[in-house]
C-alpha cells in the first residue's frame, strides 16, 4: 500500500502533533506500507529515514499565509501526480481520502484558545486578531471544505472521541465515515536501576529529599495547558504539601511573578526545555496538565504509560481512558482552583500511584504508537474497500 502523509512542518522539537506525525510514519513503514511524508522544505530533495521517504515542498513566500497556501496547493498537486493509495492529510489538502486533524478542527482550536483570556475587552481583541490570521483562516476554510463539499472523498481518522465529537457536531460530517484511532505515543521505560538513579539525581538538582512530592508540569504553551491555575491551586492545597517543576520553552516571567504573589515562589522550580523529559518522569509522583485545550495529550499518554498518574481536564481526549482512583483525576474547569486543589491532593495519595503503576504495563502497550500504527493500517483497508 502506498501512502502518503501530508503534514505541512515536522520539525520534532516543536512537539506535539509534529513529533506524533513522525513516529506514525515510522510505525506505519515498519508494518510494510510505502510510506511517504509530504512536507515543506528549503530544497525539494527527497531523504529516507526509517523506511520512511520525506518528500519536501519548496513553497517560498514573504508571509506565512503564502508559504502556506503554496504547500497545499503543491501538496495537492504532487499527491494527485504520484498516485498514492491512501492520501492521509494532517495539514487540510484536498487531495485526501483520510484526514486526521491531529490538533482537533480548526473551529475547536481557535474558540478553546479564547477560553482562557478572562477580560472581555481582551478576547474581542484576540478575535478581531483572529480575522488577521490569514494562514490559519485559510487552513480552517480548506477543512470545512473537506468535512463539508467534499465530505464523500474523506474518511476520518478520530485521535480520540473528544476530535470526533468536533467533527460530527460541529462539521456535521457522517458518523459512518468517522472512526476513532486513539492517539499513540512513544516512549520505553526505563529499568528500576535507571529509574531509581534518574529520581535521585533530578531531586538532587531541585534540593528535595526522595518522598518529598513532586509534581510535574511540561508543556510549551504555558497560557492554553494552564499553568496559571496549576500555580493558584497550588497556593489554594495545603501550605508547603508538594514541589512543582515546570518543564517547556515558553517564557515564565509571568508565572514566575503569579508564584512570588501568592507567595509559593520556592516551591515552582522553571526548569526549561528538556529533551530528556523521561527522567522527569521518574523524579515525579504526578503529573498536572489542567488544560484549556488538547485533543489528546501527548504528554499525559507518555505519563500514563510510564506509570505516573495525572491530573487534567474534560478539555483534554487523553482523559478518555483514564479510570479515576486508579490513573489520576479529570476536573470539569481548569479554572476551578479548588477542584484542581483537591484532585491534586488526592492524586498524590500512596495507594493511587501505587495502583498508577501497577497498571502502567497494559497502559504502555494500549497507548503505543505501534499500535495506533495498526489500526490506521486497518483503517485504510477499510477506506480502500468502500471508495
């Protein structure tokens, strides 16, 4: 089976759908599928890593919006040309037959990204900015296009019920033409030897003892993934109770500012970008992700597969299978300080985690990228079959 994967950027440092779009690729040639990723380049020159072929697109432009608009218009054009099976858009391309908005619609991203702007005069600025995202409007223009004129060619591919929802709903796409693929992550564990050293020496780094508690925090959107309510609750839970270290490149200074206000600031540790994120893992007892928008988390999955339990929020897919007392809580509102409070507390409880990591093996193996990998593979199979 040929397929070809369309996603506009792959740069793994930006995280997220990116660093997915990547290990997908990887998973899917390793099951025997041609694979190969449509992206935008410096040189058209294509290079294979992994099995995998990447196809660059050269797609210059003074604006974002016109480098933008050219990938998915030479996207499409190669795409047509190369006769793939399977057209499987990341990045909106009318040239799909399987889409998968890995980031959820456009609508849903550009109205939960409001949700956190508490000040009305303020979020009537960021919509009036919206009109002025050109690159994003025409993006969001050629994903109503494909769930809506074009809906007959497409089927898609769900990363959690959560993106379903905002297909079938807010698109009105067929349900029949939906299925959700859970989203996949991976990650190897490390041994109790590794793990027991990598706790020691990050605590050592912080100046914590080995039980004092520790909760993580990584994100690189520090506004949309909540850390303003993650730093309020903590000074609403009990004086001195846990440790927080923040993981991610965005700028701290405000949270830093919100920590020393509410007078906790000892206990919020900024660490920065990490590459070596499982090591953080190990050191912690929770991870914190009150997220205002996340169709399925990676950073929560990676958590949970690991054996460390978390704290989010309805507006995250990843929460989807998580059992609580058993994975961690889910609150209805990230700004439900007191709420987030107490599911912290409670998350943090010695018989919780315990049954976290008891649990984390069957996790690891239903939350891996191969075997979202597997039923994507199923999935075309399917779409080849009804076309």
């Amino acid at each position: 089976m040929k397929v070809a994967i369309v996603q506009q950027q792959v740069d793994v440092r930006r995280g997220g759908a990116e660093t997915s779009t990547v290990e997908m690729a990887r998973q899917l040639a390793a099951l025997g599928l041609d694979v190969t990723v449509v992206c935008a380049g410096q040189t058209a020159r294509p290079f294979v890593e992994h099995n995998v072929t990447f196809l660059p697109v050269v797609c210059a432009g003074l604006t974002r919006a016109l480098r933008t608009y050219r990938f998915v218009q030479a996207a499409r054009a190669l795409c047509h040309a190369e006769h793939f099976d399977i057209v499987h858009a990341i990045t909106p391309c009318l040239a799909a037959n399987v889409y998968q908005p890995r980031g959820g619609t456009y609508a849903e991203t550009m109205a939960r990204s409001l949700a956190p702007v508490r000040w009305p005069v303020w979020r009537q600025l960021k919509q009036l900015g919206r009109r002025f995202n050109v690159s994003q409007r025409f993006l969001a223009r050629v994903e109503r296009l494909l769930l809506g004129k074009y809906q007959q060619r497409v089927h898609v591919a769900a990363i959690s019920d959560y993106v379903r929802r905002q297909v079938e709903v807010g698109h009105g796409f067929p349900a029949a033409r939906v299925r959700v693929v859970f989203n996949g992550v991976e990650v190897v564990p490390l041994s109790p030897p590794e793990r027991a050293a990598e706790r020691a020496r990050r605590r050592a780094e912080l100046g914590l003892v080995h039980d004092a508690p520790l909760v993580l925090f990584a994100a690189h959107n520090f506004r949309l993934k909540g850390l303003a309510e993650l730093v309020r609750a903590m000074a609403a839970a009990q004086p001195g109770r846990w440790t927080l270290a923040v993981l991610g490149r965005d700028d701290p200074h405000y949270y830093r500012g919100l920590a020393r206000r509410l007078g906790i600031a000892t206990r919020v540790r900024f660490i920065g970008a990490q590459a070596a994120i499982r090591s953080w893992y190990a050191a912690a007892d929770a991870l914190a992700h009150p997220t205002w928008y996340d169709p399925c988390s990676r950073v929560a999955l990676e958590a949970l597969a690991l054996g460390l339990p978390v704290v989010t929020t309805r507006y995250n897919g990843a929460a989807e299978i998580m059992q609580p007392g058993r994975h961690g809580l889910v609150v209805d509102e990230p700004d439900n300080i007191s709420a987030l409070a107490a599911a912290l507390e409670d998350v943090l409880r010695p018989e919780l985690r315990a049954a976290c990591r008891a649990d984390a093996p069957r996790l690891h193996a239903q939350l891996s990228m191969a075997r979202h990998a597997r039923e994507l593979r199923a999935f075309y199979e399917h779409v080849l079959a009804t076309r």
